[in-house]
C-alpha cells in the first residue's frame, strides 16, 4: 500500500491510500475533524470520518502521480510520505 499524507500549510488533514490494485481511499485525521476551524479540502469531499473511496477520492486526487514527492495547490501543501 502506498500512503501519501495530505496536508494544509503545516497542518495534517488526512491520508490518501492506494492499494496493490490501484484503489484510491482518503480519509480525514481524527485532529483535523476536531479542530473548530476545519475545512473541507474540496467540496466533494466533505468532512467526514468516514473515507471516501474509489471514484469520490480519484476525483480530486488525479492529478497526483505515484512517483510526485510533493505537490503543491494555492493554501495546500500535499507532501508525499515514503516510510
């Protein structure tokens, strides 16, 4: 499994997971869904606690290649985690 570890300025938002068939799952951390300011990454992807797989999460992740080590959006920093 792949993980990259997706997040706002410095702050965690969630981890974006690809399994050994390509399957997308995303999924907001626990510190980001409690904090009083949280936001949505997209409006597709509300928040939630529960992932959002498949189709939902590729939708807004594509444009995110599995060899990128970092990518960068206005107000959103998505650094790749490689344990």
């Amino acid at each position: 499994m792949k993980r990259l570890m997706v997040y706002w300025n410095d702050s965690l938002v969630g981890m974006l997971d690809q399994n050994k068939s390509g399957l997308l799952a995303f999924r907001y951390g626990e510190e980001w869904l409690d904090r009083p300011d949280a936001l949505p990454i997209s409006r597709s992807l509300p928040l939630q606690a529960d992932p959002f797989q498949g189709k939902r999460a590729r939708a807004f992740f594509a444009g995110i290649h599995s060899t990128t080590k970092s990518a960068r959006w206005p107000g959103r920093s998505f650094p790749r985690y490689q344990p």
